[in-house]
C-alpha cells in the first residue's frame, strides 16, 4: 500500500489540520505530516500546488489526494477499517457522524470569535453573541455521549469524533469558556491523550505568528 501524506498547516493554529491528524495518529495509522505553514498574508502559495482549495489539510495516497477534515478521516476509515476511527456499532456510529457533521458546519460563532491557539495563555475575553449558545450546545453533546459510553470519551474509547471536537476542547480552555465539572473531565480525558500531546508539543516548538489568530 501506498504511504499516506498529511499536509498540515501551523500547528498552533490550523485546528482543520488538527482533526485528521489526532485522528490518525490516536488510531495507530501510519503516515508522514508535512507542515506548510501558513504565516503569509494571503496564505502560502506552495498549497495550491497541493491542494485544489488552497486550504490545508490534504492527504495524498499515491495518486489519490483528499481534501476536508472529515474526507480524510472517512477514506482513512475505508483503508483501515480495523482501525476504530468510527464506533463498531452501527447506531452508535451514525451519531458519532452526526456529532461529526454539526461540529463540521456548525459553531460559527465559537470559531470565529475564539481561534485555535495552542500556546495561548489561558485567559478569558469579552465574547460576542452567540458564543456561550455554542458552548452550551457542545456541552449537551458532550454530556450526553459520556453518560451513554461511560467515557472517558464521546464513544467510549478515542475515536475520529473526539478528534473532531478536540480543537474546541483548546478553546474552552484557553478562553475559559466552562466550569462545568464533567466538561472538564472530557477535556483532560483529551488533553492527555498521548496523540494530543503530540501535535501540542510540535506546536508549542513552531516559531511563526499569525497576528489574526492571537486573539
């Protein structure tokens, strides 16, 4: 089989990239990450030599290239079926997806107003409209997964939704947007995954700054 390559932007930043990534790499699937970071004004253009978006991430299987965060994780799963990107059982993989596809299109309002910062001090701002709505959402979706697996993640064990909601899990730290004890719990269930720790380490060691993303 063909190596897979998974082309990422910055680390501290690019929580799309951070998706497939965890995904891949909590599920013990083998492949190359290439950083192409994204401290440009416009962007980086060696991207659009890999991606027809221009936008990260992308994974290329010899000469298959798949773009979208949860693209990826699907034709990963399709690969390697073994792997437990998805919950076995068929209800609860329907509502993993779900979970999935809501925090794919959803949560507008949380994105834009808290981005993704790995090395960001943990410190509260003043939040726009609609955030804590979102934040109050995430949080049902949370506390009913967990009650229904037992935990310590979403389906029991880690799985390509968690990784899905874990650049969220870097927001509600960072902005401190939750004292809830069991939100907490999930998060730091997710904070110590070996595979979290990872992408955290790399990404606490990157130099480069994006100004519209140091909120």
């Amino acid at each position: 089989m063909s190596k897979l390559t998974l082309y990422v932007g910055n680390k501290n930043y690019s929580s799309w990239s951070f998706r497939p990534w965890l995904a891949l790499e909590a599920c013990g699937i083998e492949f190359e990450d290439v950083v192409i970071p994204f401290d440009f004004a416009a962007g980086n253009p060696k991207i659009r030599d890999i991606s027809p978006t221009g936008r990260v991430p992308v994974l290329e299987h010899g000469d298959i290239r798949v773009w979208e965060s949860l693209a990826i994780i699907e034709y990963a799963a399709e690969l390697y079926p073994q792997a437990g990107l998805w919950p076995q059982d068929r209800s609860e993989r329907a509502a993993a997806r779900s979970y999935s596809m809501e925090m794919l299109s959803g949560f507008r309002a949380l994105r834009s107003a808290c981005p993704m910062n790995i090395r960001r001090e943990k410190r509260a701002i003043d939040l726009p409209e609609g955030v804590m709505e979102d934040v109050a959402r995430i949080e049902t979706i949370w506390r009913e997964a967990v009650a229904r697996s037992g935990g310590p993640f979403l389906f029991g064990r880690f799985s390509a939704v968690d990784a899905m909601f874990a650049p969220v899990v870097n927001r509600f730290e960072i902005y401190d947007l939750t004292r809830n004890p069991g939100s907490l719990e999930y998060m730091d269930a997710v904070k110590t995954h070996p595979a979290f720790r990872k992408w955290q380490e790399a990404a606490l060691a990157e130099s480069w700054i994006v100004p519209e993303d140091e909120v």
